[in-house]
C-alpha cells in the first residue's frame, strides 16, 4: 500500500509539475508551489523510508 501510494503522490506531483510554473511573478503563488513541493518531497522521502529505500538529496 506505501509503495502504490509514494507512486501516486509522485506521478500527482509530476503532472503539476508540468502544468504550473513553480516560480513566477506572484510572491504568493511562487510561496504557496514551493511549500507544496518541500511538502510533496517530504511524504515521498518519508514513504521511501517506510519501505527500506534511501531518497536521493537532489534530483
């Protein structure tokens, strides 16, 4: 089940990835996709963990 769900989150997030501009002009939107990606980052290295597979630093 974490294994299914880290994918989920990850093919999620690569598909906002691609339609939004993390950042841009708006100080409030460039905040708000930032604190969503460090968040995003954080489950899935946290999913990683559960199930023995050390995250990479930098992708």
């Amino acid at each position: 089940m974490i294994t299914r769900a880290v994918t989920d989150i990850a093919q999620a997030y690569n598909r906002f990835y691609y339609e939004h501009r993390i950042l841009d002009d708006d100080p409030a939107g460039t905040a708000a996709r930032v604190a969503l990606t460090k968040a995003t980052r954080d489950v899935i290295r946290t999913g990683l963990y559960l199930i023995g597979i050390e995250a990479p630093e930098r992708m």
